[in-house]
C-alpha cells in the first residue's frame, strides 16, 4: 500500500493539487459497495463498511467510525496513515 500512496501523491503532484478524498462509496453513493469500486480498501487495505481517507501531499489520514478502532489500526499503516 505504500507504493500506492506514493503513485497517488505524484499525480497530485503532477495535477497541482493540494489533497484528494477516498470514500468507501462508489459513484453512486450506495452503502453496499460492489468488489470492483473497493477504492478505500485498494489505496489502505482497510477491509470495513465505513470510512474515508484524506491524502496530502505530506500527510494522510483515514477516518471510520467507532466500529472499526481496532480493526483499522490492524489492516492500515499507521506509518502513513494516521487515524482519526
């Protein structure tokens, strides 16, 4: 996953931008997200049913609900990712 990180902070780089928004949703916003729009879980390896990732150039943060406070910091780098 930290390769992943590293590829999404270059083409922000390259894009000018100043951060990005992983949601777990997929584009239409459903609750149940289908295997292939699994973006979250691609980018952290965060395998919950709730959560968010903010990526900035320096730092990253995921955030869940309280369902999920042990079961993100056993499936997501706390060395690149802080949790919230």
């Amino acid at each position: 996953y930290e390769d992943r990180l590293k590829a999404l902070r270059e083409q922000l780089r390259k894009d000018r931008l100043d951060g990005f928004v992983v949601p777990l949703t997929d584009e239409h916003m459903s609750e149940y997200v289908g295997e292939y729009a699994q973006r979250l879980a691609w980018l952290t390896g965060f395998q919950g049913s709730a959560g968010s990732a903010v990526v900035l150039p320096e730092e990253a943060a995921i955030f869940t609900d309280g369902r999920y406070t042990l079961q993100v910091r056993a499936q997501v780098d706390g060395k690149h990712w802080s949790y919230q």
